[in-house]
C-alpha cells in the first residue's frame, strides 16, 4: 500500500516536518509514502501526477501551486482520494488541512503595531497560493483595525524562499520612507531578510523589526530569535493522513472536510519587545540559556471578516478575488449543559451520563441489538453511543479516550513511558474521536474523556502513591513521562476539534474510601503545578474541564479548584455529603453524578424517582449541580430504571425548582 506526498520545497523544513507527520502516520497503518518535490512547478506538479497515477498509489496528500482545480483534473477524473494540505483549492470539493494563516498573520501584525510600528511591510509567497493571499488579509485586518492606511508598496508578492525575502526587503529598504518592520510570510523568506537587513548595515531588532510565519527548529538558539506565528506542523502531517485514510476507508460518500489548526504567537527578541530589557538589549551568540517567550493562540478570524478584507484588498488591485468556500462551524447544541457548569440558570437540570456499558439498554433504545467496534475493538460504536444519548435525551456524550495501565484507545500498547507518543496510536484517537464528531447532532455536544497522571483506576493510583512515598523522585519522573504523551494528545486533539467540543475530562483517582490518597501538602507538591500544564490546551482553548475523581473528595476539592477544573464527577454519595460540597462550592466548582449506584441497581422505580426529584430539588437551583449515576450504567443496571433516573431528572425545572407536568 502506498500514499504519494507531493509537496512545494523539500529544503524547508517545515515541510520535512510535515512530511514526517504523514509517514509516521501511514506507517502505522502499514503504508508506505512516495515523496514528490514540486518546487513550485506547474509543469514538474504535473509531471508527478503522471508518476503518482501509473504507480497506482492508493491516495495522494498534494501542497498545489496554485488554487485551481483544473491543474488537479487527472486525480479527480481517476476518482483517487486526495487531500489538499497547506492550501485551498477553487472548484473542487476535497478534503483539506492547514493552519490559521490569516489568525496567524493578523496577530503578529497587531503585535508590531502594539510596538508602535506604522510603517510594517510585508513579504510573502505567489500571489496565486491561499497560504500567500491569507497571510496578506491577515496583515491587512490588523492595519484596518489599528486605523493604519495599506500602503500597496509594502505588500510584496513573490516565493516562499530566501531569494524573495533578501531582494524584497533590499527594494523596501531603499525607499524614501522604509519599513520599520517586516513580516515574512513564512521562515526562509525571513532569512532572506535578515541577510538584506546586514547588507544596509542595519540591525535586528535594534534598527528594523522582524516577524514571520512558520517557526525554526531549535530556533531559541539561533539570533535574532524570532517572534512567529508557529503552526503544529507535525500535526499538519498526521491529520492530513487520517483525513486521507478514514476516505480511503469509508465505503460511505463522506462530505469534504477542512481541517483549520490555530497558531500560536511566539514572541521572542526580533520583533524588538524586549529592548527595554537591560539584559536583553545587546543579544549576540552564544546566548545564555533561559531567554523568555510567551506563547498564545492566535484568535480565530470571522469568515465575514476575512471577505471584507479580501474584497478591501482586490479594491487596490492586491488581491485577486477569488471564491472561498465557507467552513461550517458546527455548533454543538449543549447550551443547557454548559450553563449549567457554569453556575449559570438553564431552562431545565441537564442529564449525563459518563459511562454506559449496558448492552439491554442499546438494545431497547435503539430498536435493535448492537455490534461491536472493529476498528477500536470497543464493545460498542461512537455512532450507537450518540444515538443512545439521543434516544436518552442526555445533553452530552463522553468520546473515552482514557486508558489504563499498560493499555490504552481499546487496547493499544502503551509503550515506554519515557518515549514520545507514536503517530499511529495518535492516528486512531483521531479517528475515533472524528467518529463521536461527525456522528452528533439533535442537540448533544462531545466531551472528551483521556487519562490523568495520578491513574485512572484506585490500584493504580494506590500504587502511585506509595511510590511517592518509597522514592519520589521516581515517582515523579514516571508522571513527568506521563504528562508529556498526555500533553501531546490533548494538544492534538484541541487543536484539531476544540471547536466542536463541549469539554474535557481528565480522569485521576486522587481519593479512597476514607480520603485523600497522599498527604495535602505532598499531593499539591507533586500533582497540582502537572496537573496545571496538563489541561493547560484546554483552558488555552476556552474549554471547561472536569475531572473523574473517584472516592471521599472533600478534602482535594481545594486543590482541584486552585488547579483550574470546573467540575468535578463522580461524587458517590456512598463517601460524599453532597449537600455540604455543593454548600461549600457554589459559583465555584460544579458537580456531576451523585446518584447512588445501590439505589438504581436494586430500585424500585418509585425510589428512584424520589430521589432524583430531591437530588435535583436540594442541589440543582442556579445551575452548578449535572445529575447522573455515581458508577456508570453496568450490565446488571435495569433498563427501567436508567429511563425512571433519567425521566424525573428532565421533568425538573431548575429555573422555577418546580417539576414540568
């Protein structure tokens, strides 16, 4: 099995790093990749599609030269799957993945300009790629939002390489008014421009500015450590590969999908926001280790936006207009469930339920047995489980990606927990989760379930905790191994679908029956500042997170707010007062589950209605209280009985604490 990789400049390594994403990716699916280098070339692009084509690669990833859909004709006709990676294509619907270039764009122009900067010159790639236009309305949003007039001789057009960057900013620095600063369309365009910048005698960031698109590997350690806008290029490779074999293995006709992956302001030294730093205003190599950066998300760009910039732009004869296909944000329809964990009224308490592993309640739910997941060996499938949420009127369901022990993603080994996270297992998460996304609708969001650092099950967080106690510089080592794979899935993941979640879930069993598992002072020692980093993408997202913590929590409830979660499950009263926790949490940390196992077990249905009505009564006014099971919906749970915790759950109105007839 083979894939085909074509891609514009094999000498830059942000396509080597995507280039690696796609192998790690297809290797582990047992697919290897034929890799193209087009330069940029209509006539050598063509000439590897005919290549591609009599090899009969089973599908091709392609970086096009320019948007037309006519120059890919031959792919299309032969009805190969593709996937268009970095760029937008006119006239063809396809699959396509790339980062935020005109979010990107915007936020280091706006960040020149916040260094008062007017006079800010662009430089970027063929006027005829979208990577090279959304860069330019980009740069132009943030001009218009500072009042800043575009000035046409600032704008240049050219090639992604040095070349452009060094005789483009040459040209601009001979002007009788020339720019004190540059934005370089992406990393070897800026290398060019540092070396017309020497040329003028000048100096980086004392005497002109610099930003660009695209970091540099090890690029702290090289002068003038430049400020960019970073993309997860890595990630680029891997999601255009899981684009390209999730088509490749659907046998229904799956709509395009367009992968849109934030980028992220890196500020450093070049664009000159450190020269008020005594300790940073004369910077040569080597450089001592330790500089500083900050790191954002740049914020999304509204499509309407975009267009008024874009028509803005062709108005000046700088842009050619062209047709961009709106990308449809799904919106996730769990209003309900989201005011309610944030302390916020709703028309109604919202009904969650974690973990159902009931295969009667599929059964009478959905009209039919079930089967389980090949492709994750779960016992059932993302579309049957949002169908049953559907069915259940739940206003969430919960996409588990946790894993336990030396398993994880139904089964996968772990591996050496000192190792990088591999891109097939990634691969799989992906999958898995874009099957729960593409799956929703009716009204219920996604959260998203992985595993914490402490251990996702009472024995392995008991042994956890005994090892902090035995030799906890072991202990912690291990965590630390285990918050970096973590840290990359949940990046992964939030990069790619934050939009469509509804939030996070980390599960860490920091409790048993009688209490905290460590000691306060030694579990805020080794657990907070991780746990901190570790939902760090979610928070940088805008996401709530929660947390599964089972056991007698009272005591912990301090940390886990001061951490940062928003809620907590799953409270079985079994350990728990929750009348004193929601008294001593409200507005400050919601609650989720709290219905007792014994009771929806063994009933009767009356019972439970009872109680759901009094857990609903004395804790759910105001919002900040999701009723749900304490365990989980198991095998031997009634069906009646789920339908009677659920029924009584949804008949209350939180608003008026009232039940609706």
């Amino acid at each position: 099995f083979t894939l085909a990789l074509i891609v514009p400049d094999i000498n830059n390594t942000f396509w080597t790093t995507v280039a690696r994403g796609v192998e790690d990716a297809a290797q582990g699916k047992g697919y290897s990749v034929f890799l193209c280098n087009s330069d940029e070339n209509p006539t050598k692009q063509a000439s590897y599609l005919d290549v591609v084509i009599s090899q009969q690669v089973d599908g091709v990833i392609i970086a096009p030269y320019d948007t037309s859909a006519d120059n890919l004709e031959k792919l299309r006709r032969r009805k190969i799957p593709v996937v268009v990676v970095d760029r937008d294509i006119n006239g063809w619907d396809v699959d396509t993945v790339r980062g935020d270039s005109i979010a990107g764009a915007r936020a280091l122009v706006k960040h020149l300009i916040g260094l008062g900067h007017r006079r800010i010159a662009v430089i970027t790639g063929p006027a005829d790629t979208t990577t090279a236009a959304d860069r330019v309305v980009g740069y132009h949003l943030a001009l218009s939002e500072a009042g800043i007039a575009v000035d046409p001789d600032l704008i240049r057009f050219g090639e992604f390489r040095s070349r452009t960057g060094e005789s483009e900013a040459d040209a601009l620095l001979r002007l009788p008014a020339p720019p004190t600063a540059f934005f370089a369309a992406n990393n070897t365009i800026a290398m060019g421009i540092i070396d017309a910048v020497g040329r003028h005698g000048l100096r980086i960031p004392h005497d002109v500015a610099l930003v660009s698109f695209d970091d540099l590997p090890h690029a702290t350690h090289l002068f003038p450590f430049l400020t960019v806008a970073s993309q997860p290029v890595y990630d680029l490779g891997v999601n255009a590969a899981q684009l390209l074999l999730s088509r490749m293995a659907d046998d229904d006709d799956l709509p395009a999908r367009e992968v849109i992956l934030p980028t992220r302001l890196v500020v450093r030294h070049s664009c000159g926001s450190r020269l008020t730093d005594p300790a940073g205003s004369s910077l040569s190599l080597p450089v001592a280790p330790g500089v500083p950066e900050t790191v954002s998300i740049a914020p999304r760009v509204s499509p309407e936006e975009a267009r008024a910039s874009r028509a803005s732009l062709a108005t000046l004869g700088m842009l050619a207009t062209r047709y961009v296909a709106a990308v449809p944000t799904p919106q996730s329809d769990v209003a309900r469930l989201l005011a309610t964990l944030r302390h916020e009224p709703a028309d109604r308490v919202p009904y969650l339920e974690m973990w159902i592993d009931s295969p009667a309640l599929y059964a009478r739910m959905l009209g039919r047995p079930t089967q389980p997941d090949r492709a994750s060996g779960r016992l059932f499938t993302p579309e049957d489980h949002v169908e049953l949420a559907e069915s259940l009127g739940m206003d969430a369901v919960v996409c588990d990606l946790s894993w336990s022990g030396n398993k994880r993603n139904g089964g996968t080994p772990a591996g050496d927990a000192g190792s990088s996270q591999p891109a097939a297992p990634l691969l799989d998460q992906l999958n898995y989760l874009e099957r729960y996304l593409r799956a929703v609708r009716g009204g219920v969001g996604v959260i998203v379930h992985v595993t914490g650092l402490m251990g996702i099950t009472s024995e392995e967080a008991a042994d956890l905790a005994q090892l902090v106690l035995a030799d906890r510089s072991l202990a912690e080592r291990q965590m630390d191994a285990l918050l970096l794979r973590q840290l990359r899935l949940l990046r992964a993941m939030l990069d790619r679908f934050a939009d469509d979640l509804a939030a996070v879930l980390i599960s860490d069993s920091l409790s048993g029956p009688d209490g905290s598992l460590l000691d306060l002072d030694l579990l805020d020692a080794v657990y907070a500042g991780r746990a901190q980093q570790l939902i760090a993408p979610a928070r940088e997202h805008g996401k709530l997170v929660g947390i599964h913590s089972p056991g007698r929590i009272e005591a912990v409830v301090p940390l886990l707010h001061t951490v940062g979660f928003d809620f907590v499950h799953p409270l079985d009263p079994a350990y728990n007062d929750l009348a004193a926790l929601r008294h001593a949490w409200a507005g400050k940390m919601a609650l989720a589950g709290g219905f007792p196992d014994d009771l929806l077990v063994a009933g009767p249905v009356e019972a439970i209605r009872a109680h759901a009505r009094t857990l609903c009564s004395e804790l759910a006014a105001g919002g900040g209280f999701v009723p749900g099971s304490a365990r989980g919906i198991r095998p031997e749970t009634p069906v009646q009985h789920v339908l009677a915790l659920a029924e009584a759950v949804q008949a209350y109105r939180a608003d008026i604490a009232v039940f609706a007839p």
